[in-house]
C-alpha cells in the first residue's frame, strides 16, 4: 500500500498523507487537489475507492486512425492530459487495418456509457462517407467534436488546422529559396484536409509563380498517408522535374527524403523537403526536418473545452475552430538548384 500512495502522490505531485486523506474520504483537502489524486489514479490503473467512484466526471472516448503516424499519439496525449484535469477518464480507441471499425468503436463506447467522444481524422473528413451516422449519435443524446475535416452536413463544432495557410507557408518559403519547379504529395482525393491542401497550394503557385491550372495539376501527386506513400509520390514529383517536394505528414516527407536518396540526388542540397505535422521526434531526422507544425496543443485543449460545455449543457455552434499552422525552417530546405532538365 506504501508504495501504492507514493505512486500515487508523485503522479498528482502531493503528498503520501494527502493521498491518504483522499482515499479515505477525510475533509481537510481542497477540492482540484482531490481531483488530481482521482485522476492520478485513474491514469495509474487504480480503481477508486467504492466511495468516491461517483466524483469521477465520467469516460469520454476518443476514436483515432493507427497510431503508426506520430502526430496521432501526440494529440492523444494532450486530449488525454486536458480531460484527465477536468476529472474526466479518456478511454482511447484505435482503428486498426482488418480490426474495428469507426461505427464499431462508437457503438462500444456508448454502451460504456461515455459522456461524450472525440472523433480525430474519421469518417467526418470522408467526403464520401455518410454522415447520418453522426446524427444518430447525437439522438442518442451524446455530445461530441470533431477534429480534422469538416462536412456541412454534420450538426456539430469541428476543430481543424488551417491546411490552406499551411501550404500556402510552404510555397512562400520555397519560392523565397528560388525554387520553381514544387511538388504536391498528398493523400488521397476524398478528403477533406487534401482537398484544402490542393487548395492553398493552387493559391500559392498561382500567386508566387504565376502559373496556370494545368501546371499546377502537374506538380500535385496523390499517395497514402504513409513513408512509402511519400515515396512513391515524391518518386513521381523528381522525375517531373521538381526540385522541392511539399509533403501532407512528416511521414510522407521521410519517405520524399528516401525518394531523392535513392534516386542519387542529396536533401537539401539538390531537393527540399517539407513535411506537415511537426511530430515528436521529427528534428532529429538526418536531416532535420523543415514542417509545418500542426498547433496540437491548442486544437487538443480546444476540442476537450467545447465537448465539456456541451457535456454541462451548453451547445456548442455548428462551426469550425480554425487554427493557424506555423512553419519550422529546419535542414531539409536549401536554395533551388535550378530547374533540372525534364525527363
């Protein structure tokens, strides 16, 4: 049991004899440092004592894609973090290739009873998905937001990254550098951030370079989400002729840097690289990784304040919290080389 309270108290940073007090039901104790011992435990994997399971807030779930991207562990770990403080208990759920499904998730989670869910890069940002299983959660009467894509059609507050300033940055950046000849390596067509991507990169050439649709159409590659995506993409850009290779994760970037290595051709110095995410990690690549960060920190906070005002009965708008990326120059972009010869 010693060891347990100091578990304890080192989680929640108080002392053995508060946790005591806690646990115990003793007065004496202010009531946010009670709720950083109950919170502790749940993220330590205690179960809390009989008497005092009903100060628990309740379970929100959080549905993801694969972790195998790590921006996706990241924004779990602040969504995770920011419900945790609120004496909320987050219950993860993880879409894996050939295991559940997004309806199969939500349906488990409901019957968990959760107070709401978090949905990160679902089925909202499908443009082809149908969205009327949204509204038959919300007859269900459990609150939720969404993160990443947007659909009119859902009845509900979105919380995304602006991808089209996003690429707009990038462009900026290699166009300063004198590059002309810039690539696209996104993900498939149907979703939402692609789309918006496509858009501010248009936006970008159009504005920086002057060129026409069917230029630009050119230099926009479509891929998976993945580091042999990136590769394939990126692959595909080089023999266009591209001399910088703007990429939709810091994945695909890595398999971009792996594309030009194995074509003979040196990052920067002969291609540029850019990645979008800033994953944990990402500035230690070789070289580090110049990316446009995604503001995980404000979109995972603001995604767990507006679930809990609507958890506590306040409805949030049917509207799109939008939050301005930044760019992180790092060692992946360097001056153009000059267009190469065209295959």
């Amino acid at each position: 049991m010693t060891a347990r309270l100091a578990d304890i108290a080192a989680q929640a940073g108080v002392s053995e004899a508060t946790v005591s007090r806690v646990l115990n039901g003793k007065p004496g104790v202010a009531a946010g440092t009670r709720e950083s011992v109950l919170a502790a435990l749940d993220v330590l994997g205690y179960e809390r004592p009989v008497k005092l399971r009903q100060r628990s807030a309740g379970l929100v779930g959080l549905i993801t894609p694969e972790l195998d991207n790590p921006i996706f562990p990241a924004l779990a770990q602040v969504i995770g973090q920011a419900l945790t403080r609120q004496g909320y208990t987050p219950v993860l759920a993880t879409q894996t290739p050939g295991g559940s499904t997004e309806d199969e998730l939500t349906e488990m989670l409901v019957d968990r009873g959760v107070s709401g869910i978090i949905f990160v890069s679902g089925l909202h940002a499908d443009t082809t998905a149908d969205m009327g299983r949204y509204d038959q959660l919300r007859g269900q009467g459990v609150p939720y937001v969404l993160i990443n894509g947007f659909s009119d059609k859902v009845q509900a507050p979105f919380v995304s990254p602006d991808d089209r300033a996003a690429m707009q940055l990038a462009v900026t950046h290699l166009t300063a550098l004198g590059h002309t000849r810039i690539g696209l390596a996104v993900g498939p067509k149907r979703f939402v951030p692609v789309l918006r991507k496509i858009e501010g990169f248009r936006l970008g050439m159009k504005e920086r370079l002057g060129l026409g649709e069917a230029e630009i159409e050119e230099l926009i590659q479509h891929s998976l989400y993945s580091l042999e995506g990136g590769q394939a993409a990126a692959a595909a850009l080089i023999a266009r002729g591209c001399t910088a290779v703007v990429c939709a994760s810091d994945m695909m970037a890595l398999g971009a840097i792996r594309a030009a290595r194995q074509q003979g051709l040196k990052v920067p110095q002969e291609v540029s690289v850019v990645g979008f995410d800033d994953s944990p990690l990402i500035a230690f690549t070789d070289p580090p990784l110049t990316t446009i960060r995604q503001p995980v920190q404000a979109m995972g906070q603001a995604a767990v304040r507006t679930l809990l005002e609507e958890i506590g009965g306040t409805p949030a708008p049917h509207s799109e919290f939008v939050f301005l990326p930044e760019l992180v120059v790092r060692g992946s972009t360097a001056s153009g080389p000059g267009q190469r010869r065209r295959p």
